[in-house]
C-alpha cells in the first residue's frame, strides 16, 4: 500500500459528507463515516470530514466529524423557495442554520423526499444556483487553514457542482462516492429526472475518480448516465463489529428484527405482511417483531398504518420498538433478534445493516434484488427470496425460525466472512488504492 508523494508529507483528504440529522438509521452516512475510519487506519495519510446541510447523530461527532457545517438545509431551503429570502442577511442565516434548528428540520417531513425540491436538485448537480459565493468562500477558506489538502471527496453525485467551484477555485483533485442516487432522483417527475442524470454526466468531467460499494450499483450507474465508467471503482464497504459487554438472553421468545428507517420505500410493510401472516398460522410460538432504526416525519403516516394493520390482528404485544439505534441499544436489538429482513422495495446499491446483522451472527433474508444476491455470496450469511412475493418471504423466515442449526450455520459464517472479506482493513487498502492512482494523475 505504496503511496507516492514527498517522503514524510502526509497525503491529506477531507471528506464533504451530507448529514441527515440522526433521526434514523441512513446507510450513506454511515457509509461516510466508514470510509473515514478506514482511510484513517492507512500509513501516510490524514482525513477529517466536513459536514453538509444537517448535523451528523452524536456517534458520528464523537467518531471525528467536524461540528462546522456548511450550506444550512433550512437557508437553502428557504432560498430557493421564499423569494423574500433569496438575498438574506448573514446574522438571520446563522439562526436558521444553527445546530438547534437544523436538529429540528431533520425531524419534520420532507427532508427525505424529492417533492417540492426538484429545482434545488438540479441546481446542486449544476452548483452555480445552489452553492452561493460567499458560502463557497467561506468553505473554500476553511479547507485551506491547515493547508490545501491533495483531495476532497465528495459524498454523493446529488452535489457535483461543488466539483467544478472546488477544481476551479483552489485546484484539487476531486473523488465522489456513488450510492442510491437513484433513490431521490427516480422519485422525480420527467423531466426533472432525465435532466438530473444528464447533468450528472455533464458535471462528471471534474471529478477524477468514483467509488462505488458494488458493482451492481457501478453498472446501474453507467447505465443511468451514459458514461464509460473506466474512472469507477469498486471498494465493497468495510465494516469491524462493535463489541459491547451486553450478555445473550437466551431466554427471549422467537424474533423476526427489522433493522433500517421504517419506511415505505424499505418495505417495512412486507415484514408487517409476513410476520402477521406467520402469527395468524401460529407455528413459532411467542413468535416476536423487533423494530429498530428510526423515521422522519414523512414516514409516520406510514407506520400509524403498519401499527394498525397490527392491532387489528391483536398481536401488538409481540411487537418491540427500540427507539435507539446505535450503542448498546442497538446490540441489545441484535440480542434479542434470531434473524433479520430489510425487505426494500427499491433496489439497494449496497446494504449495510447485511454486515451489520451478520457481523452479531445473525443470518439475513433479504429480496434477490440490487447488490443483495452479490453481498450474500460474499459473506454466505444469509438467503434470498423472490421480492414483492410475501408468501416466499414468510416462508424463509419461518426455514430459518425452525431451523437452529441452519441458522446458526448461516450468522457464524457471515460473522467469519464479513470479519475477513468486508474489513475496515480491505477496505482501507481499497479507497488507498484509489487516492493513489489519483494522487500522481496528471
């Protein structure tokens, strides 16, 4: 793991990282925080990471996060869409993008979804609306007070046109990560979504390098915007299981674990669907749903639907929501859970509540859709099903309940694997070997 630079100069890389207020469970802020725990454990390199738009959760500020943040969501937000605030004072955007306010727009509905901000979309891709100049400024200023660092790595394409303001401004090499893009730009009207995958291959000219966790998100990607696809790399996400002095209850009745945002998007729904109907034949007795992973105010409508649908059956007594999900109320989750189902509706880049799930030894079973069929075979920590079929879906859940052995099998080899193929330590040698390449690109 060579890294070609001035002997004893530190390569130094600074992450730009979209936040999302610690409100739930979100896979590409967790991702960002991996990438930076993995980048930091490779010999000549420093790395800190900024945040953008919402505060990161308490875990994340207490893994290194920068508390800066800059480009508020509330003063872009307002910006672009309350003409009287287009041109706001400095003092009056400070109040609306403090950590208190930011906390607090992360929990209402809309954060998360596409309606309503379809021209602040494309105005990020393109960056010359969105991304004013005094904010650049102010970014730009603050990257450089320790010293121009050699790449800035951009968490997403949804904000490429920081690309070409930071290339033109201070002359720096650019990396962007890639995933579930889609999931906020397939939600959007024509012709929003085609121009959005259009400027994203426009704007894609400034950045030297991708990473993406899979290659069916690469693929995925290269066939929304039409580029060749010959600067992106495939680094598969690491992960080093937490530990926590917390004992197996061996006692606990059979659990089914949903372990992401309750959401409808992540099919919440279809576990809701499943687990009733395996209550209602009554063939695991005590059978038990364990929820964990959070909401934003748009998906409550979505749960007080689910938690209804469960009352009308009368098992909401076995069912058990962790309100937190990180820490040891996360790993109390993991203990008292026998298998775990994220039964996504669309099609998942990654997935990493899989290792998250495997590395406690718990066996997965996940819709054969997305990277799902491409994580499994690596960690063989789980099995597939046919997706939107909740028949099959219940039907796997139930081999597995029934089945001890097999189960046990299946978490004691995704908990090997994931230890051995999906380390924060490949993935350091990995993302090292991508800033490397673009480090002595000309």
């Amino acid at each position: 793991m060579k890294i070609h630079r001035e002997e004893k100069k530190a390569m130094k890389i600074v992450y730009l990282i979209t936040g999302s207020g610690g409100s739930f469970y979100c896979g590409n802020c967790y991702r960002d925080m991996l990438y930076l725990r993995a980048i930091r454990k490779a010999p000549g390199i420093t790395a800190k990471a900024i945040p953008l738009y919402l505060p990161p959760d308490k875990t994340n500020i207490e893994n290194g996060l920068d508390k800066q943040i800059f480009f508020g969501a509330i003063s872009m937000y307002l910006r672009e869409k309350v003409p009287i605030f287009r041109n706001m004072p400095m003092f009056l955007e400070k109040i609306f993008d403090s950590a208190p306010f930011l906390k607090l727009a992360a929990r209402q509905a809309g954060t998360t979804r596409t309606e309503g901000l379809e021209n602040l979309t494309l105005n990020m891709i393109e960056g010359d609306n969105a991304f004013r100049k005094d904010e650049v400024d102010r970014l730009i200023k603050y990257l450089l007070k320790d010293g121009k660092p050699e790449i800035i790595h951009l968490s997403n394409a949804l904000i490429l046109g920081l690309a070409r303001q930071l290339k033109n401004r201070i002359n720096v090499k650019i990396v962007c990560s890639l995933l579930n893009e889609d999931d906020w730009i397939d939600d959007m009207v024509e012709p929003f979504q085609g121009k959005a995958w259009n400027m994203i291959a426009k704007e894609s000219v400034y950045v030297d390098s991708f990473v993406t966790p899979s290659r069916y998100y690469k693929e995925l990607f290269i066939k929304k915007t039409g580029l060749k696809g010959d600067n992106i790399h495939v680094v598969p996400l690491g992960f080093d299981a937490e530990h926590f002095d917390i004992s197996k209850d061996e006692s606990h009745p059979p659990a089914i674990g949903y372990f992401c945002r309750v959401s409808y998007h992540n099919g919440f729904d279809k576990l809701v669907d499943a687990f009733i109907l395996l209550k209602s034949a009554d063939i695991v007795p005590g059978l038990t749903l364990n929820v964990c992973g959070g909401y934003t105010g748009d998906d409550k409508p979505f749960i007080t639907e689910q938690i209804k649908k469960i009352r009308q059956h009368g098992f909401q007594k076995s069912v058990k929501i962790y309100p937190e999900f990180h820490g040891n109320k996360k790993m109390e989750f993991f203990n008292n859970v026998d298998v775990i189902s994220v039964p996504v509706r669309k099609y998942d880049g990654y997935g990493l509540y899989i290792l998250e799930a495997n590395s406690a030894g718990i066996p997965v079973v996940q819709p054969a859709t997305g990277a799902f069929p491409e994580i499994i075979e690596i960690t063989g920590g789980g099995i597939i099903y046919s997706p939107d079929n909740i028949q099959e879906l219940s039907d796997a859940l139930l081999h597995l309940l029934n089945d001890s052995k097999i189960r046990s099998e299946l978490g004691n080899t995704g908990q090997i694997r994931v230890g051995k193929e999906l380390s924060l330590h490949k993935m350091s040698i990995g993302l090292s070997e991508v800033y490397n390449k673009v480090f002595i690109q000309k």
